[in-house]
C-alpha cells in the first residue's frame, strides 16, 4: 500500500529531503514436507519538518521447497537466502509505488539477512518469542 496524507500540499510543498525509516520483517512458516512460505514485509515512512510525506508498506511472499541434509542449515536456508531472493522484487515494486505516488523512486539499499537471522536468534535465546522470523 502507498499513502500520501498531505496530499496534493506534499507534492507541490517539498522543500526539505525527507527522512526515511525502514522497517524489515520476514517470516515462515511450514506447508508440508520440505515446503516453507516466506514473507519479506518492507514499510517506510517518510517525514519532513514533523509530518509524514508518505508511507509504503510491502507484504512479499515466496513458496519454497527446501532440503538440507544438516538440519542445522535451514534458517539459513529459509530466513536468509530466501528473502534475499525476493528482495530484488520488492525492492522494485516500492521504488514504483514511490514513483507512481509522485516522488522519486525509494531505492532502498541492500539488507543483510544474515544479520537479521542473527539478532533474532540472538533474542530468542534471551528469552524473546519462538516464531521463526526476523526484525530490522
């Protein structure tokens, strides 16, 4: 989804470079055997001078099949290299949401899954929720 709230004020007001936030989750979940859906959930919210310019929000989602002989190596798998699949994809469509809202293209930079699969283990083993999913 794209919402512009000042509309049309913010297309014909813009004087400042908006400040970008990035907010990234990815989750899956199992299907069948082998069979995972992953979802990689992009928002931004843009904001000058104390007021929202726009906000993006982007639920993309894969069905995979994955197979690892060391059981160990599925997160990877399935938290990391597949949202680094779809990332291209919809990193494309919020630049054209963007565009077509009337701003320039949001070209976000590329993510590091590897981290995120990271940080989130790492908050699990501190006691944080047990769903397989990854936060920016």
């Amino acid at each position: 989804s794209f919402e512009n709230p000042r509309a049309p004020q913010s297309l014909i007001q813009q004087k400042t470079q908006p400040e970008v936030q990035l907010g990234v989750d990815v989750k899956a979940r199992n299907l069948g055997p082998d069979l995972f859906e992953v979802v990689l959930t992009l928002n931004a919210k843009a904001t000058a001078e104390n007021e929202t310019v726009f906000v993006v929000e982007l639920a993309y989602a894969g069905v995979v099949t994955a197979k690892a002989d060391d059981q160990n190596l599925m997160p990877f798998l399935i938290l990391v290299e597949t949202p680094r699949l779809l990332f291209p994809f919809a990193r494309n469509i919020i630049a054209g949401a963007t565009r077509d809202g009337g701003f320039p293209p949001l070209l976000i930079n590329p993510i590091d899954f590897t981290e995120l699969l990271r940080r989130q283990q790492q908050h699990q083993q501190q006691g944080g929720d047990q769903q397989p999913t990854a936060v920016a």
